[in-house]
C-alpha cells in the first residue's frame, strides 16, 4: 500500500481521537488522525510524524497523520491500512495459497469480516487487527479494550461449526517487534478469548510490516505466544 504524498511535521497535540496539530515548517496544521485508538505512547509532544496529503480539496484537515516514529522506528497508524496489506499478499499466508474468490467486508451471522476467501471445497473467514502498540520488544493487542475485537473472535470460533476455517490476523504496523501477544493487562477477556478460539481450531497468526514514510507492505511472521508471561 502506498501513500501518494507524504511529508514530515512534529506532533504538537491531539485534541480528540479524530485530530491532531502538527508543526509544518512552522505552521500549525490541523491533521486527521487515521486511528481512533490511543496511541498514547506514540502521539507524545515533540515525536516526529509523517504526513500524507489527500487528493480531496475542500477537506475541513488537510493532512492525513499516517505514522510517527519512535525512537528510530516507524510506526505505521493508519488503521485502514491492514486490510488493504493483508488484501494486497494474501496469498502468501498459510492456507490462502491457492485461494481463487477474495473479497473483503464479509458478513457471517452478526459479524462482519475482513476477508472471505474461498478455494475448491475450503471456505475461510478472516478478521485483520492492526497492532501499533509494542513494549519491551513485544507487540500487543489492544491498546485499549475492545468490545468489538471481542465479538469478532467470537464469530470466529463460531464458525468453525459451520464450515468454515476460521484466522485471525494481528498485523504489526511496524517491523521491530519479533514477539506478539494479546494484551491481558489492558482486555483480559480479549486475549482469553483469543486463547479459546486458538483452542478450538482458530488460526491465530502475527506478522511485521516493512514500513516506510510512504508505504507499508506485508513483512514476515512472527512468533504468537498465548498465555501470561511475567
């Protein structure tokens, strides 16, 4: 996935989850935020943010805050991201090899999935979770509690009883981490959950992203590990 136009700014605040202010070569742009999660350790004052500019004139923000680093990481944060990723190289997951149909926003019973994919006899569902936070070299998910993540991994589950095969797909918007797990301190009834549907015959996968100022592509797996860990 690329981005057309990007350029640098400096994160200055945000207000609400839907915008930010960014210092442009001195100016004080208005900026929408792509993520309405926290991002509570990355939207820090002084961080610096990359920038794409919409070919939508008239917008009330004229930039979109797509990423920002940390450290010397960049993290990708637009949430509409993953799904288009995990879209673009689907058939380089496990299981979605020889998929012939794809298509994306696929709703099953009360739920409604990122990806449907059918090939011969086999048909799968698969829910993509964009993953931007990251501690001590792990990656984890939520950064906040997520009722509707919790629904989604629910439907999951259920499906297996129906025919489906069924994955979850934590994609890490960033390439330093080598480890993720669910975030028990912030949803424990997420990551057990999670945990259950992995029971049950759910496919719980984590890859990294390769990640630059104006695209983000698919990267490599990493290892999922389930379970507290002190």
């Amino acid at each position: 996935m690329r981005y057309p136009n990007v350029i640098r700014g400096t994160f200055v605040e945000r207000p609400n989850r839907f915008v930010a202010y960014v210092d442009v070569d001195g100016r004080r742009e208005r900026c929408h935020v792509k993520n309405t999660g926290r991002c509570k350790e990355l939207l820090v004052p002084g961080a610096e943010a990359v920038l794409s500019v919409p070919d939508k004139p008239g917008r009330a923000t004229g930039y979109d805050l797509i990423g920002v680093y940390k450290g010397g990481m960049l993290v990708n944060i637009d949430s509409q991201a993953p799904n288009s990723v995990v879209e673009e190289s689907i058939r380089r997951i496990p299981g979605f090899e020889d998929a012939g149909e794809v298509r994306r926003e696929h709703t099953h019973g009360d739920s409604r999935f990122d990806i449907f994919a059918r090939s011969r006899d086999r048909r799968m569902l698969m829910e993509v979770k964009g993953v931007t936070l990251e501690e001590g070299g792990v990656a984890l998910f939520p950064d906040a509690p997520t009722e509707r993540g919790l629904k989604h991994v629910r439907g999951l589950r259920a499906a297996l009883g129906e025919g489906y095969e069924a994955y979850v797909m934590f994609l890490v918007q960033m390439s330093g981490p080598k480890v993720f797990s669910p975030h028990y301190a912030m949803h424990e009834e997420f990551a057990l959950e999670v945990e259950r549907a992995h029971a049950a015959g759910v496919r719980v996968l984590a890859y990294d992203s390769v990640v630059t100022e104006d695209a983000i592509s698919l990267g490599e797996p990493i290892e999922v590990r389930l379970g507290r860990h002190s």
